[in-house]
C-alpha cells in the first residue's frame, strides 16, 4: 500500500512539473508595435510599397504603410515599443 501510494505521489508531482513547464513554453509574450507618422514623407502617401521603403531605409522602421487620417492618406512607420 505504501509503495502504490508513494507511486502516486511521484506520478502526481511529475505531471504537475510537465504541466507547468510546458505553460511556461507555450506562453510566449508578443512584442507591441508602436505606429507613428513619418517624420521623412512629404505629400499624399499613395503607393504602401514606398512608404514601406522609405520608413525602412530613412527611419530605420520595422515597415511602413499608407493609412487615411484626415484630411489625407500619410505614410505611418512602424516600430517595436
């Protein structure tokens, strides 16, 4: 009887750990992304592909993307907060 309840115990206390180590695997934390608009772009952003290009090489963005904000489209450049 000892023996089965002492099995018990380790076979509890080893599920318990891979549970919990394997919550803490899964678990992994996303990165925020800040928007901001360009500081380098100049006029009605038509084309995503330039602003793209542009906050890559000239801000050293993540991307860039074309997005309405009254009163016009405006490059915005993405960044990790």
């Amino acid at each position: 009887m000892a023996k089965t309840v002492l099995g018990i115990h380790v076979t509890f206390l080893t599920l318990l750990f891979a549970v919990l180590l394997l919550n803490d695997v899964m678990y992994t934390p996303v990165e925020k992304i800040c928007e901001r608009a360009s500081g380098t772009w100049k006029g009605i952003c038509i084309h995503s592909n330039d602003c793209n290009n542009q906050c890559v090489k000239w801000e050293n963005a993540g991307s860039g993307s074309c997005h309405y904000q009254f009163p016009n489209y405006m490059c915005f450049c993405y960044f990790d907060c």
